[in-house]
C-alpha cells in the first residue's frame, strides 16, 4: 500500500475528540487505545515505526544532499 492509498484509509477511519483539558485528553486517549484488541494496537505500532524509519532515511538523504553541496 502507498502513500497515498494509506493517507485515504486513514482520513477513513480517523477517530478525534475534543478535550477541555489535558485530563480530559489523557483519559480519552487511555479508553481509545485500550478499547483496541492487541493486534489493532500492534499493528499501529508497526505501522509507527514504519513511518519514522521513512522519515529517519528521508532525513538522512536530505543531510547527504546538503553536505555535497557545500
């Protein structure tokens, strides 16, 4: 699945709140992620640490292409 096809999924299934306070949004984000069967959190884990070890490689392409040049 590519970029673009994971983004529309996502926009899909998105779930939001709106808190008062930062308790508030402690205990919303609590009863989200344990209202979630351990293969639904797991699997956003993965797909977490996928994200970041794009952004980790992107960054790092970034650094390559700015060191060459100077």
């Amino acid at each position: 699945m590519g970029i673009k096809e994971r983004a529309d999924y996502r926009k899909k299934r998105i779930v939001a709140n709106m808190a008062r306070n930062f308790k508030d949004a402690e205990n919303w984000d609590l009863y989200f992620w344990q209202d979630l069967s351990p293969e639904q959190r797991l699997s956003a884990l993965v797909a977490i640490r996928k994200d970041i070890e794009k952004v980790v490689k992107a960054r790092s392409r970034s650094l390559d292409v700015n060191k060459n040049s100077l």
